[in-house]
C-alpha cells in the first residue's frame, strides 16, 4: 500500500502533529501517512493524537534522532457522511 510522506524535522510541537492532522485529512479512509520528525516531543504527542481522534499509529521508530511515525487514517463514523448530504 502506498504512503504518502511528511517532513516536519526541525518543527518544535505543536507543529508536527498539526502538520500530520491537516495532511490525514486530506487522505482517504485506510491511506497511510509516514511523518519525519525530529521533536523529541512528538513520540508522546503523536500516541496521544492517535488515540483522542481514532486514526491508528501502526509504527514508531527511532534512527539517528529522526522519528519515524506510521499513521493509517480512520474511517469515517457512519453520521458523518449522512450530515453531509443535508
């Protein structure tokens, strides 16, 4: 499965999380998004992130002070797409 890529290295938080929200955004449901960062920060920002909006951190990992996150969008809830059709 493709995956699209997110440089924010040197971005200091909250940067990088807003970055990956606005790009997650415009994937479709299931679309994986893979974020480079260098805040020592966004290894919590980004496990909370996934947990208070639904998508999935599948992967994290760490290599010469690059972060590396693997993030799969979540499905839209059933009402959303019926509140947009009104």
């Amino acid at each position: 499965m493709a995956e699209t890529l997110l440089d924010v290295k040197g971005m200091s938080c909250p940067l990088p999380v807003l970055r990956a929200n606005r790009a997650l955004r415009g994937l479709a449901e299931g679309e994986r998004l893979r974020v480079l960062a260098t805040d020592r920060a966004a290894v919590a920002d980004f496990q909370s992130f996934c947990r208070e909006t639904g998508h999935a951190l599948l992967a994290w990992s760490e290599e010469g002070g690059v972060f590396s996150f693997l993030i799969r969008r979540r499905p839209e809830p059933p009402h959303a797409a019926e509140n947009g059709s009104t």
